[in-house]
C-alpha cells in the first residue's frame, strides 16, 4: 500500500475545494432566508424575558426567542413567508399579530403590551382579597360539614320511619312489653342518629353575610318544627312508658306522644326532601320548595359582603364572586 504525501500548498487548496469556505456559506443562507425583529415594551418600558413565538402560516413549524433584558428579541435563519407571531409575558395580555418576510431582509415587529386584568386593578386591595380566601375556606369547611350531615340525614331517617311504624302496636290497647322495648330501642337510634346529624349542621361554620334562600329556608322552617319535636319525643314517650307500665290509660300530655312523634317525622321528611335530589325523582327537593313562598336560589353571600379570589375572574361572570362551594347545601342551616 502506497501512502502518497503531498506539499502543504497542495493539501490545502484540496480542503478548500472540498469544503466551501464557512463565511461563503453563511452568506448564502443570509441572501435565501429571513429574520424578524422587535421590541416589547408595556406601559411602564421595556418587557423582558417576554416569549415571542413566530409560527409558519404555509408549514405550520415554530422558532422562538425571549426578550431580553431592554425587551428586543430577534428570530433568525427563518423561511420566506407568512408567519403570525404571538406574544406571552406574564402579568400581560397574549397579543399576536400577522407579518410577512421576505427573503433576505429583515423584518422589524414592536408590540406593545397592556397589563392583564387583575384584582388590584378592579380596586380590590390585598387585604380583600386575603378575606376572601380566609371566607372561602370556611365555604370549603361548611360545604364538607354539611355533607356529612345530608348523609346522615337520609339515614336517620329509615329508624325513624321504623320508630313510627313500631308505635302503633307499642301503645295500642293489645301493646306488650317486647312491642314497647322494640319502640324505645329504635327510638333511642332515631335520637342519637338525629343529634349526631344536627352537630354538623348546627357547628358547621357561617361565613358573614350568608344568606339562605330558597328550598334551604324552607328546610331551616322545618327544621325549627322537627328539631323540638325530637326534643319532647321521648320526653312524652318515657311519660307514656310509665302510665302503661302501672296499668294506667294514657293521660295528660303523655297521650300526645303519638302526634307529636307523627309531627315531627312528617316535619323531618319534608325537610330532607326539600334539599334532597334522589337519583329516581329528578328535582324533588325543588317541587317540593316549590309549594311554598321562597326563591329557589343557593344560600349566597350578601353583595355587601362578598370578595374575589385569584383565579374567579375567569370562574364568575362578575368581578367579586366567591367561588361556590360545591355541594353546600344540607338538611339543617
């Protein structure tokens, strides 16, 4: 194998025919392509580490670039076209506009921002909108307490139910003793299941100027029926168990055990409709709300009261409203 060495001046004039001379080739990619150029500024000067984006409109590829420090961007080595260009800055609203560039030149494109809507510029100072995500929150709480509480409300009340069916044979003239022990058992279920489900409701916490509306008035209208019934239920049933254990005729405000039982389960099922949808009667709890004088509306905060929070502008259709807090009804206020 023979290795042929040739003269230095030889074997660089043979590199440079091989491979055209780097500078030649950029000058060749300068005249065939395009570039496009700017300045970002919003009204306050110059908007850096802004994003601008130039998007082919013929073959739909990209090229990006940021802003610098004084807001000026340049694209280089792009394709001869059409292209919209966007801009994205954070704290400012996304513009895009439409440029064509032609091959060789340069095109220049300033965009001058404006400042995202915001909060602050509707008005609202940091201490508002601090209040109402300390307000929200107690929206987020009452709406897990209340929950909790339509959840034992509807279990509460099958023992109820099964109370009052018992009462009949419990105090009937042919009652015995295995028949009244069945009645006080399930009872004293309906009233521990009653109590357990009024403390969610009753501790579940009320954000200032919470306003109810509504099936929720008309179940709090019931509620100030049932809840006192509940009360003077087995008061009257424990006089009654008494009498009819001595061998005596129900009398006085024992004999009114029975209806007032009957009230305030009637009172209890009306309630529990009026703020319960079942998957197999579609609206009931508003049917049944709509047999009374109240608007069927949410309980909602007062507008005197109510503040944004970041992120509603795009929730509400207003400025100012609190994100409602899902599933915030229940079976008691």
């Amino acid at each position: 194998m023979r290795i042929i060495i040739l003269p230095v001046p030889a074997a660089v004039a043979l590199l440079l025919f091989c491979f055209p001379n780097a500078a030649s080739l950029r000058a060749q990619t300068a005249a065939t392509s395009a570039a496009l150029s700017g300045a970002i500024a919003g009204p306050s000067g110059p908007v850096p580490y802004a994003t601008v984006t130039a998007t082919n409109s013929a073959t739909g590829k990209s090229a990006q670039a940021q802003t610098d420090t004084s807001g000026h961007y340049r694209l280089s080595s792009l394709a001869p076209g059409t292209y919209e260009v966007s801009i994205v800055a954070t704290g400012f609203t996304a513009q895009t506009s439409t440029v064509t560039l032609a091959s060789g030149a340069t095109q220049a494109l300033d965009f001058k921002l404006t400042p995202a809507l915001s909060l602050s510029s509707l008005g609202f100072s940091t201490s508002e909108t601090q209040g109402s995500a300390k307000e929200q929150a107690l929206l987020n709480r009452r709406s897990h307490m209340l929950q909790i509480h339509q959840k034992l409300g509807v279990i509460t009340f099958f023992p109820l139910l099964a109370t009052v069916a018992t009462s009949f044979p419990a105090h009937g003239r042919k009652s015995t003793g295995a028949a009244r022990d069945l009645h006080i058992g399930l009872g004293s279920a309906t009233a521990g299941l009653y109590f357990a489900t009024a403390y969610y409701a009753i501790f579940a916490p009320k954000p200032p100027g919470l306003k109810r509306s509504g099936p929720t008035r008309f179940h709090v209208a019931m509620a100030w029926i049932h809840g006192p019934g509940m009360i003077l239920t087995p008061i009257l049933g424990a006089m009654a168990e008494s009498q009819l254990n001595q061998g005596e005729r129900l009398h006085g405000a024992a004999k009114y055990h029975g209806d007032v039982a009957l009230v305030t389960a009637v009172a209890y099922g009306l309630a529990l409709l009026s703020e319960t949808k079942p998957g197999w009667i579609p609206g009931l709890g508003h049917h049944v709300a709509a047999l009374f004088p109240f608007h069927h509306h949410p309980a909602v905060l007062s507008d005197a009261r109510r503040k944004p929070l970041a992120g509603d502008l795009d929730k509400q259709s207003g400025p100012g409203a609190l994100a409602p807090a899902a599933g915030s009804g229940g079976l008691l206020p």
